[in-house]
C-alpha cells in the first residue's frame, strides 16, 4: 500500500485545532493536547505516521481501530470524535484522559474488596456489550484501560479487535475487508488442528500480550469472547496479588503454565473471588460462562450473579462513586533497583532452551547494560517507561534481560535465539521482532549505551544461530 492513498473518510482537518502541548510520544506516534478552533473543545489528538504502519504491516490495526471506535457508544470505551488524514500522517481526536492507567494506579494503592468488586464489575460489563456486537478485544490488561478523572474505567487499544461474528454488528463485513485487504498472510484454519469445544470460535492472529494470553490460542490459535473472560480472570487475580497468576521469568515456562493452567492459589485472595477466578481461568473454554448456555448468547447474567458481585448495582454502575483506596502502597526509591539488578538476576535460576538449568552458582557474563525506555500500547496512547536492561551470557546461551520497577522490579528473560530481527527506528529508538512476529520497541535512555550499540550487540548473537 502507498501510505499517500487515503484511508480515513475527511471528518475534519489540522487547520481546524490549535495544538497547546505535547502528552505523549511513542515509536510511530505522538498525543498532543489540541483544543477546537471552532467549539474550544479540547481533546487528545493522536498523531499517526502512516509510513511506519505500512513498513510495520500495522495498517489494518488503525483502519480497524477507528472503525470499531467510530461504532461502539459505551461509557466504559474511549470516544473517538474525528479522524483524518494528510499525506504522511492519520489523527484522531480522541476523548482527553489525564489520570493515567489502572496499572499505575494498581502499583501506587493496594485496592481494597470494594474497589476490586467494583471494578471487575465494570470490566464485565464492558466485556458483555463488546460480545454483544460479536467483537472480542484480544488484549484486556489493566495497561489498556484508562481511568476518568472521577476513576471510572474506559477500555482503549482496540488496534487488535476480532470479529467472532459477524451478524452481531453491521460494520462487521466491513471490519473483515480490511483485515482481508491489508493482513495478506492469515492464520491456519481451524480444520488443521483438532477443534476444542469453543463456541462461535474463529481463527485468529496470534496478538496479545504473553501473560494474559488463554490455552485455546496457544495450543490451537483459535479465540472467541472467552479469551476475553479468561484475560478478566487475570485482571481480578492481579488487583489482588499484584502479579498475573500464570507469570514466569520465562517465557516458555509462562506458556507451558497457561497451557496446563497451572496458577497459585494464593492466600490474600477470598474465596469468592477465588471460585469466580477459577471459572474464568477453567482450561475448558466453554465452562468460563458460569451457569447454563443456550444456543444464541453466552450468560453474563448468571456471570453477574455469582457471589462475588454481592451488592454491586450493574444497572447504575457507571452512575455511582468508585470506591477508594485505604492504604498507600510503599516505593522504594528507583536508584536502588538500579543498584541492585544485576544481583537480583544472579539470584534467579533461567531455564536454558534446551532444557537445562543455569543456577546462580555459573558466572553471568555481562555484554552490555544500561538503561532504556520500552514502549507499551499498540495505537493509542502508547507511552514509553524505563526498564533496566542488560545482554548476558549465562551457560553459554544469550540472553536480553530487563527489569520493570513500576512493576514490583518483575524481571523479564528472553533467550536471543527468540529474536529474529534488531534494527534502529531513528532518533534513539530500535525495534526487536522475535518468532511470533511480536514487536518490542525501545528507546536509548542513557547516553552512555546507545540505540545502535544496543541494535549492534543483539544483532552479533541473533546472527549466530549456533546456540
């Protein structure tokens, strides 16, 4: 595709704004706060370069994105107001939303039962009209959905929706020539594999992030709405742990975890909650719709009937007020995970990829280390935050280590032979593509440590196909 065909119906135009400042930057994109020439309404308008999703094969996820946002009207999902286009870049104006993520909020307060309940619930019912219009969103995390300024929860990055069925929304014949028209390459049909018992299940790419990923997409790639409740099962594990339930170091072990369904059933979570997650988190697809099925619709009613949600008012939800957080979680101050990386992953034991253990005893060789900026959010609102991150050797097999603080210092593995692909993007930002053509984006923090000595040393291991 030319990135100077047009792709968005001319809503309005960049003359019609005035741009007061910058909100935010991503590899491919930036927010600005823009406020109507015309009406004085201020927005957050998002600023696409057309050229990186045509190169990245991402097209799609915009045309989809502004279509599914442009048809769904929910108090729980971000406005799109406009879209349109100039030769070299896509905008959106999109619904202003200035106080951050639940995640960030999950690691500033410890969240008491009522703000758990209260949430959840509102999750569900964002969940039930999304399957209600025959969509599942393929990537439910707490990094996805935004709070109102009076902390209601609106869900964003729809880039990665899927239409399960069509006949439940009128755009979905639409939705699906795009995805035709721009996603060359699909997915194997479902008669390559032996069928799982998921209803109105379909075919899918493999998208989502790992840790909130459901059994039925990676044994089969296949998905349907349950994938959506499997993800919200994780979400109420973590509001109480403040981990995903299925999480590892690495990320084979992380999937061999989903697939079995092995999870913690840990002892700060009541028992309530803890059978509402089990149904949500059954390996059985079908069995996470709590309650009987008949043949047309799964049963949110039954779902918002169990115990868990004793008290909650589905009717008003959106109309009361967020419960509040009691106790303010305790920091400690960043420089110390800095001092203290290198020990924390000595400390740990990495599986190798043949199936040995490299234990705290062998000596970690570090090839590079430094600090640099790892970008999260697929379209809208992406952002970037800090993560200290080094290249080692350990047992003779590299490895790109990276530690999250805001995260409770969650240290991610990832052996380099995983890694197909390291190249720069312009102005100290590098792009990593691993075998399941996801996509991870980072950005020079230190300048010590360059985006090109970072490209450069990965690329030296990716290319040795030896180990």
């Amino acid at each position: 595709m030319n990135p100077k065909q047009p792709v968005f119906v001319q809503e309005a135009k960049l003359d019609n704004y005035e741009i007061v400042k910058p909100l935010g930057q991503g590899a491919y994109s930036e927010v600005v706060l823009a406020k109507s020439k015309v009406t004085g309404h201020e927005s957050a308008l998002k600023i696409v370069d057309k050229a990186f999703l045509v190169k990245e094969k991402k097209m799609h996820h915009a045309c989809i994105e502004r279509e599914v946002l442009a048809y769904l009207r929910h108090k729980g999902i971000i406005k799109l107001f406009h879209s349109f286009e100039d030769q070299s870049k896509l905008y959106y104006s999109l619904e202003l939303l200035n106080d951050g993520n639940l995640l960030e909020y999950i690691n500033k307060y410890n969240f008491n039962e009522k703000m758990i309940q209260f949430y959840t619930a509102e999750l569900l019912l964002i969940l039930e009209y999304l399957h209600q219009n025959g969509l599942v969103h393929r990537d439910v995390k707490p990094e996805n959905i935004l709070l109102t300024k009076d902390k209601h929860l609106k869900l964003i990055d729809f880039g990665t929706v899927f239409v399960y069925d069509e006949s439940k929304i009128s755009i979905g014949t639409k939705l699906e020539e795009i995805r035709i028209q721009y996603q060359k390459q699909r997915s194997p049909s479902l008669n390559d594999f032996e069928k799982p018992p998921i209803k109105y299940c379909r075919d899918s790419s493999f998208v989502g992030t790992s840790e909130y990923l459901c059994p039925e997409l990676i044994d089969y790639n296949v998905v349907g709405p349950q994938a959506d409740l499997w993800a919200l099962g994780c979400f109420i594990y973590q509001l109480y742990t403040h981990r995903t339930p299925f999480y590892s170091d690495n990320e084979f072990q992380l999937f061999h975890n989903i697939s079995q369904c092995e999870w913690e059933q840990d002892q700060r979570i009541p028992n309530d909650a803890l059978e509402l997650i089990k149904i949500l988190l059954d390996r059985n697809p079908q069995n996470r719709f709590y309650g009987d099925l008949n043949d047309s619709d799964y049963n949110y009613d039954s779902l918002k009937k169990h115990p868990f949600f004793t008290g909650i008012d589905f009717t008003h939800i959106w109309l009361q007020d967020v419960p509040q957080p009691s106790i303010h979680t305790q920091k400690r101050k960043l420089s110390r995970f800095q001092t203290t990386m290198l020990d924390k992953q000595k400390e740990r034991e990495k599986p190798d990829i043949r199936g040995n253990s490299v234990t705290k005893h062998q000596t970690d060789q570090i090839v590079l280390k430094g600090n640099v900026d790892k970008e999260h959010g697929v379209l809208f609102m992406t952002s970037f935050s800090i993560r200290y991150a080094d290249i080692s050797i350990q047992g003779g097999i590299p490895y790109f280590n990276y530690i999250n603080p805001q995260l409770n210092n969650k240290l991610t593995i990832i052996p380099l032979n995983q890694f197909t692909s390291c190249r720069l993007l312009g102005k100290g930002k590098f792009i990593v593509g691993d075998k399941n053509k996801k996509k991870y984006i980072f950005k020079e923090r230190d300048h010590d440590v360059t985006a090109q000595q970072w490209v450069n040393t990965m690329n030296k291991y990716i290319n040795l196909n030896h180990f």
